[in-house]
C-alpha cells in the first residue's frame, strides 16, 4: 500500500482490484474448463498450466508425442505453437500474449 492515500484513491484502488479479481476469475475458469481435443489446444492448456515452454515440452514428451511421429518436442515447437498467427481460440490469445511478455522479461535478464 502506498504511504499516504486519500480516501478516494482508496476507492480507485478497490475498484482496479476488483476489476483484476474478475478477470483472474474468469482466467482459471476458462483454462479449467478448456477443452483439449487437439495437440496444439493440449500444449495452449499446459503452457496456461505451468508457465514455461521447456516444461511443456517435458509434459508432452513424458506423455509419448513425437514431433513428426519421429523426435521429442523441445521448447522452439512449443513456443512455435503458441505463437502461431492462427488463433484458435480465446485462451490462445492470452496465451500467446503472456508467452511474449514472458520471452520479452527473460531476455532482458540476459542482456
């Protein structure tokens, strides 16, 4: 909380929290109840899941798919599904959205 706050910041700061619980609602509902009826759909729920490409990638080979029926997956298909410009659907946006954001923060601690 800030150090000093007035009453009706107070109020603003109420409202935008309410705002943002809504949508973490809506968020977790939409990822609990998506469904996983293809492979691109699957590795979207799992990346919403866990966060992080490499541990999609470990998820989905543990779980016996193969890249071409030949290779396991690595993080590049991963991210190359997430960032795919075809959005399926609603939950691959936000995805895709927060795989960016994600990306963009982790290369800034490198540079």
């Amino acid at each position: 909380m800030k150090a000093f706050l007035t009453v009706e910041n107070a109020k603003i700061e109420i409202s935008n929290s309410e705002h943002y619980i809504k949508k973490l609602k809506e968020y977790i509902n939409l990822v609990e109840n998506y469904e996983t009826d293809t492979f691109e759909k699957l590795v979207i729920k799992t990346y919403a899941l866990l966060g992080n490409v490499a541990k999609v990638a470990d998820k989905v080979n543990s779980e016996g798919f193969r890249f071409n029926q030949s290779r396991k997956y690595t993080s590049n298909d991963i991210t190359a599904i997430i960032q795919s410009k075809d959005t399926i659907d609603n939950l691959h946006e936000i995805v895709r959205d927060i795989q960016k954001r994600n990306k963009t923060k982790a290369s800034r601690k490198w540079s």
